[in-house]
C-alpha cells in the first residue's frame, strides 16, 4: 500500500491519498482513517515537483472491500463513517490479522443497511 501526503492539495483539491482506500480533503478524515485501518506509515521518500512536494509512505496492509445486504453479516466489526456509491453512510471494519482488513460497505440496493447521511449535517462533522 502507497500513502501520498500532498504539501497543497491537488487539482482535485485533495491532500491525502491512500492507495485501495480512497483520497481525503482534510487531515482530519485522513488520521481518521489511518486510525481506523491501524495504519502504520513508513517514510519511503520525499518527490519534489514545480507545483508542490509530496511525502510517500509504504504500509504493509492489505485492504479487501466487500458489500453486505444485512446487519448481522456485520456484528462486531467496527462501524465507521465511510462512502458508498458517493454517498456517506456507515461501514464497517474487520480487522482480520495485523496485515489483512476487510472494508464491508452497504449494498445500495439493501433499503435495511444503505442509509445515507444528510450531506449538510455531516459537513458540521468535518
């Protein structure tokens, strides 16, 4: 797994991406997420370009998505605020061994499990 930290965001306004997790706008939502995953960073180098400079970490994680239909396919895994089909909705997080976690996101189509946050409320959150 790639981690980029971006000195200024880039032209999609992001700051941080985590390669197989997805790119996040504040550092926020970023430690966030390298907390949740129990993340560990290690340094790899420093890319220097005309527009901005770039940190770049390796982490030894493997990352698998899965999507579930019911609640019980996800009791005890670890509920946190992720996206779904451009949506923010609550996910969850099955950490199998120090290197192997599951990232169980809502099927859409499951009116039980898919309820989206409201965007304007969430925003108060980051």
């Amino acid at each position: 797994m790639i981690i980029y930290e971006y000195e200024k965001a880039t032209k999609f306004r992001y700051q941080y991406i985590i390669s197989e997790v997805g790119a996040f706008r504040t550092k926020k939502e970023y430690e966030s997420c390298l907390k949740n995953l129990n993340i560990s960073l290690n340094f790899l180098k420093t890319k220097v370009t005309d527009s901005n400079i770039i940190k770049i970490y390796t982490a030894e994680k493997i990352i698998t998505e899965k999507s579930f239909l019911k609640k019980e396919e996800v009791e005890g895994f670890k509920k946190v605020v992720g996206l779904s089909n451009g949506s923010k909705v609550d996910c969850y997080i099955h950490e199998i061994d120090n290197i192997n976690v599951e990232i169980y996101r809502p099927n859409p189509n499951s009116k039980e499990v898919y309820n989206e946050y409201d965007y304007f409320n969430t925003l108060l959150e980051v």
